[in-house]
C-alpha cells in the first residue's frame, strides 16, 4: 500500500477523529471516503455539464492583467462609494 502524508489543522483533525468514533469508522476510511466522494462528484458534475455550457465557460473567460497589490475590495467599495453617493 501506498502511504502520504497529509497536513490537517488540528481543529479539523479533532473533529474527524470525534467524528470517525460516531460513525465507527476509521480515521483513514473516512478520509478515503470523502475524498471519493468530493472527486466522483465533481466528476459527475461536469460531466451533465451540456456542451453548449462548456462552450459558454471557455468563450466568457476573461485574462485581466492586474498589478500584484490590486485590491478588488477596496476597488469594489470605491464603486459603490461613487454609485451611491454622487
């Protein structure tokens, strides 16, 4: 069997743990459980995605080229300031 390591906050890890003992499983096969279960979902999201959609997705994406230090909540609060003020 292959073996990783993965980094869990502590927080979250105790309440895995709490949450294997209520379920009776295991610490391991409720992680594999849900990582099943979050990556076949996604799959089958997309996949009853209709192609029109898809096309929709990739036609609408927009490559904005922003200075590193772009604030988009300052930006967004500047808007609404001039919106609603004047």
């Amino acid at each position: 069997m292959d073996t990783k390591e993965v980094i869990i906050d502590e927080n979250t890890m105790e309440m895995a743990k709490e949450y294997s003992i209520r379920s009776g499983m295991n610490l391991k096969d409720l992680l594999d459980s849900y990582t099943h279960f979050v990556t076949e979902g996604y799959k089958e999201f997309t996949k009853n995605v209709s192609p029109e959609v898809k096309a929709m997705q990739r036609r609408n994406r927009i490559a904005l080229d922003l200075p590193a230090d772009f604030d988009w909540k300052e930006e967004v609060g500047n808007e609404m300031y001039k919106k609603y003020t004047g």
